[in-house]
C-alpha cells in the first residue's frame, strides 16, 4: 500500500514536472521569437535609412550636374554672341571704311580739277608778268634769262664746285662699268620671288569645338604637345585655327604636320600626341630630303651624297631675315654658275659652292659655332673636296679669299640677300630712320610739316608762306640735305622736296 503510493506520487512529480519544463521551452521559444522579430524590424529600419540617403545622394550628383551643364550653356551663349558682336562691329567698320574711301575718291577728283584750274591761272599770271618785267626792265626773255642764270651761278658756286667733284669721281669709277654689267645682267637673268617667313606657323581647325579637345583636361593634351615638339601652342579666340610659336622652323613645321594628324584622327590624348609627334618628325625628314634632291636637280648637280642632300633639305624650313634659305641657296648657285661662266671660272665649282654655302644653318640651332664653321665641318664629314670648301667658307668674309670661285660665291650671296623685295629690314629700324628723317625736317624754322616717302628714299617739307619765301625755301632745301648728310646713315641718295603754297580765300557776302 505504501509502495504504490510512493509509485504514484512518483508518477504525479514527473509529469508535473514535464509540464513545468515544457512551460519553461514554450516561454524561452517564445522569448527567441520576440528577439528575432525586433532584429528582422531594426534591419528593415537601417535598410530604409540608407535606400533614403542613396536616393537623396543621387538627386545631389543629378542636380550639380543639371547646374554644371547649365553654366557650360550659358558660357557658350555668351561666347557666341560675343562673336556675333565682333562680326557685326567688323562689318560696321568696313562700311564706314567704304563710305570714308568714297568720300575720299570724290575730295580727291574735285581737288585735281581745282588744281588744274590753278595751274591755268597760274601760267597766264606768269606770262602776264614776264611780258610786264620786259616792258619795264627792257630787255628780252633771253636777256633776262641770263641775267639770273649769272646771278644763280654766283649764289650757289660751292653746290656747282660739289656737283662737278661728284661728276669726276664718277667718270674715275668707269672702268668698273664692264663688273656692273655682268652683275646686272645675272641679276636679271634670275628674278625669282621672295616669299616672307615668319616665327610663327597657323592651323586651320575644321570647327572651334576642336579647341576643348587639344586642350585637353586640365590642359594635359596641349603641355604634351608643347613638350613632345618643343614650340609654343596658341589657342585664342580666333576662329578656324591655332597658332605654334617657336624660333625653329623645323620643330614648327614637325607641330604642325602632328597636330594636322590628331584633328583628323581625332584621338587626342597625350601617349597618342607622343607617337604622333614621333611619326610627323620621320615625315619631315622625308619632307627635306625631296627637298634636298630637288634643289640639286634644279641646280643641275647631281654627284652630292643622298645623305648630304637631306641636310640641305632642312634649308627648306629655314629663313634668314624673311628670305628662305634653301631658295636662297638655289638662287645663289644660277647666279655664281652666270657669273663663273662670264669671267671664265669652274662653273661646277662655283655651283657646288654657292649651294652649299649656308648648310651651316641647318644644323645652327643644334650644334655650337657659327654657320660657316658648322658647314666646313659638314663638308668635310661627307668627303667634299676642298675647292668647294675654299668656294662656300668665305662669303662672309670670315677666311680669305683663294680662289676665284670663292669671290664668285661671295658676289653670288650678297646679291641674292641684297636685291630689292630679298629680304625685310626690321620694322623697328625702319620706322626710327624715317621718325630721324622727319624730326630733321621739322626742326627748321617755317616747316609746317613733312612726310618721308618712298622707304625713306624722298622726304617732301610743306612750308608756310608768310614765314619762308621762294628764295628762303630753295636755301632750306640745301640746308635740310646738308643736315641729313650729316646726322644720318642710309644708302643711295634721299631726295628733298620743299614746297610752298599760298592759299587764299575770301568770301562774298
């Protein structure tokens, strides 16, 4: 009996104490439940908070973008109008310039027929007065013709003792007529044009949006350009092209073949500006060397070597004062083979010579001493013989002349630069001599103004009247060309124009 309490009581614990450890399990369950659901809801939270942030992100880059792409319009706008404008104001100017040149013309027209009109009187007053002064002095027009030729004669003895000297020195200088001749005549022989160079070379670019793209970011593309070709880009607002800057033609022209190339390629980056650059310098030196072999096939000599004939080439992209170099030697070599040729010397000699001459230039940027030296040098190099070296080393004088050839090459040179339209003097140095000219002038008492014309060549003096008389105005002209002998440096003779006008007017009323 007590046992079967014991088991029974036993029985009772144990499933009362599985259902207290199931209870336990149910609530513990249900607590893990909870904590996952909170979990799941805070990540549900952060995801919202970030997809916000992405978006409002992304609406920040949108809208920074709409307002750099509505600057960039507004620039553009404003530069095209700015453009507008320019074109406007210029077509404004050039109307105006036309109606001012019109208005001119017309002044002008009405001038010469009032001047026509004025010589007409003019003449008759003369002949007027000419027939009074007979009446009065008795004496015929010859008679009185002499009589101031006498008295001419005495004022200005010293002027006609001067002229007679001139006069003499000339007739001294006549046996030197058959040398001016053979010049002459080789001068006219070959009359080639000049054309003028610059330091600068343009592009043309076939829009202006081009521009950005050269420039590149940052200006990346340009300084790679600048630093593979060694010029100066110049990218202004000039429309349809860009400028390269530098004092070696041959670097100029090597940017400007690469930069043709990248406009038509299109790919503008600076590792493809480096190759381009590369390939447009091999262009070049292809350039030179047709050159090269057709200078010598124009001069006729055809025993150079073909290496040496590259050398000569890159003469082509070369100028001396304007004056390009290798049509400068061209030029020089028909004129020493005419002159060799008249006084009996090796033509072929001659030729070689004056060709080759200045070959110096072509290397003068790239290695030390001056073109004469460089040449030799060259020459030598290349095995030519010494004749043509003795021919080309003296042309400006810095080894002596030994030869007949190399006088001929010196006379060959100094005429090709110095013929009228060879070379440009600076225009610094043109417009300060025409300035002295003109402050000469009007440093005499009575001039009202001067002008120098003709390249400094004739300076005409306006004088006023009622200050200086006819007699006063013929001394002043000897005075004025006295005083330019004297104070200034030019060549040939400067011819002085005085003249004096009497106007008068009067109105009826």
């Amino acid at each position: 009996m007590d046992l079967t309490k014991v088991f029974l009581l036993a029985g009772f614990s144990g499933v009362g104490g599985l259902a207290i450890g199931y209870f336990f399990h149910v609530l513990i369950t249900l607590q893990k439940k909870s904590s996952i659901d909170l979990k799941i809801k805070q990540l549900l939270l952060e995801a919202k908070d970030k997809a916000h942030e992405t978006i409002e992100e992304a609406n920040h880059k949108a809208q920074s973008i709409l307002d750099n792409a509505k600057n960039e319009e507004k620039t553009t706008i404003a530069q095209v109008r700015k453009l507008e404008e320019r074109v406007i104001q210029k077509e404004e100017n050039l109307e105006k310039q036309r109606v001012s040149l019109d208005k001119e013309s017309s002044d002008i027209r009405e001038k010469i027929e009032k001047l026509k009109e004025k010589k007409e009187e003019i003449l008759a007053m003369e002949e007027k007065k000419r027939t009074e002064l007979q009446k009065v002095a008795s004496l015929s027009e010859e008679e009185a013709k002499q009589e101031l030729l006498s008295s001419i004669e005495k004022k200005y003895e010293q002027d006609l003792l001067a002229r007679m000297n001139k006069l003499e020195t000339l007739g001294r200088d006549e046996f030197e007529k058959k040398a001016r001749d053979i010049l002459i005549t080789s001068i006219q022989r070959l009359a080639s044009s000049t054309a003028s160079e610059v330091t600068t070379t343009s592009v043309s670019i076939p829009s202006d949006d081009i521009k950005g793209k050269i420039i590149g970011k940052e200006g990346r593309n340009i300084r790679a350009l600048e630093r593979a070709a060694g010029v100066e880009v110049i990218v202004d607002d000039t429309p349809g092209s860009i400028v390269i800057s530098g004092f070696d033609p041959i670097r100029r022209q090597v940017a400007k073949v690469a930069l043709e190339n990248l406009i038509f390629d299109g790919r503008i980056q600076p590792a493809r500006i480096e190759e381009v650059v590369e390939k447009a310098r091999i262009e070049v030196d292809k350039t030179a060397k047709q050159k090269g072999e057709a200078a010598a096939y124009e001069t006729g000599i055809i025993d150079l070597d073909p290496r040496l004939l590259v050398v000569l080439g890159r003469l082509y992209f070369r100028t001396s004062y304007g004056q390009n170099v290798l049509q400068h030697s061209i030029e020089a070599t028909h004129i020493a083979g005419m002159l060799a040729a008249e006084l009996g010397a090796d033509v072929n000699v001659a030729k070689k010579g004056a060709l080759l001459h200045d070959i110096g230039k072509a290397m003068d940027h790239d290695v030390q001493g001056t073109h004469v030296d460089i040449g030799r040098r060259i020459l030598q190099k290349f095995n030519i013989k010494e004749d043509i070296i003795k021919a080309m080393q003296s042309h400006h004088e810095e080894y002596p002349f030994e030869t007949t050839e190399s006088m001929i090459v010196q006379a060959a040179d100094a005429i090709s630069a110095s013929r009228p339209g060879a070379r440009r003097d600076s225009l610094e140095n043109y417009l300060k001599r025409l300035e002295d000219l003109e402050n000469i002038a009007n440093s005499f008492k009575g001039v009202e103004k001067s002008y120098a014309i003709q390249a400094g060549r004739e300076i005409r003096i306006f004088v006023t009247p009622m200050d200086v008389s006819e007699i006063e105005a013929k001394k002043m002209a000897r005075d004025v060309a006295d005083r330019i002998e004297k104070d200034l440096k030019y060549p040939g003779e400067i011819k002085v124009h005085i003249i004096r006008e009497t106007r008068i007017i009067e109105y009826a009323r």
